[in-house]
C-alpha cells in the first residue's frame, strides 16, 4: 500500500470532521486559543511519532507503525513551517506598510 494514498485518506478524514460546522453552543475560538490548540496538536504528534519510533527501534512496533508516524511527524513540520512563514510574511508586509 502506497503511504501517501494511506496518508491522504487519514487526512481527509481529519479534514472533514474538522470542517464540519460547529454546533451552536460551541463558542468561537479566538486565534491566540487557535494557535495554542495547534501548538498542542503540533506537539502530542511530535511525542507520539517519538514513542512510535523508540519502540520500533526496540522492536516492539510494527515498521509500518513507525513508517507511518515519520510521515505524520513530516507533515505536522511542513504545517508549523508553512505558518511560519505566512505570520512572517504578513509581519513583513505591516512593516512595509506607510504611516
């Protein structure tokens, strides 16, 4: 089985329960508890994959387990980075704007 086809469907799956609109009681979240719940998310992923690695290593995971947590572990890097440089950007973009 291709990783990425598995990868892609695990995220579509994610995509669509979180793209699914909240309830009504749900209160809006403001970006700084947006932010904080990625960081949270960004990190759980980290240690996760970690545990899934060490033991891999130990033998005691499947190598498609720890396959399968270094792809996580890329993609949650690649979206912390790609955030990054987009709050980078548009700090650039207010220091160039005139007063």
């Amino acid at each position: 089985m291709d990783i990425k086809a598995t990868l892609a469907s695990q995220l579509y799956s994610q995509v669509q329960a979180v793209a699914r609109p909240a309830p009504q009681d749900t209160p809006v979240r403001s970006p700084g508890e947006a932010f904080a719940t990625a960081a949270t998310d960004f990190m759980a992923t980290l240690r996760q994959s970690e545990e899934t690695v060490k033991a891999g290593l130990a033998g005691r995971a499947d190598p498609q387990a720890v396959v399968e947590a270094l792809a996580a572990t890329e993609l949650a890097v690649q979206t912390a980075v790609a955030v990054r440089d987009k709050v980078v950007e548009a700090y650039q973009e207010i220091l160039r704007m005139p007063v």
